[in-house]
C-alpha cells in the first residue's frame, strides 16, 4: 500500500467516476483522493484512480 501512495500507477482524476472517495486532513496535507469507474452491468471496476 505504501509503494502505491509513494509511486502512483493512476495518478489523476476520472471526471465521470461512478465511485469517489477522500480521505485524510487537508490540513496537514495527508490526503488522498481515490476515483473508479464501474460497468453497471457487469460491476467490473473498468478504471481507477488515485491522487494524493
């Protein structure tokens, strides 16, 4: 998990992400943002993201 905070694979933001997530304090600067994109039918996770 550490490796993926320190050496993001999906840095980035999906814009139309069926799935958004924070988490952290901003004050601190401690925060992560995570995005994913699902098929409705199939609830496959077809993208993600994840910025810190």
């Amino acid at each position: 998990m550490l490796d993926h905070f320190k050496n993001p694979r999906s840095p980035g933001r999906i814009e139309d992400a069926d799935v958004t997530a924070e988490v952290g304090s901003s004050a601190c600067g401690d925060m992560v943002q995570l995005y994913m994109k699902v098929d409705p039918d199939t609830e496959v996770i077809e993208d993600k993201s994840l910025r810190s």
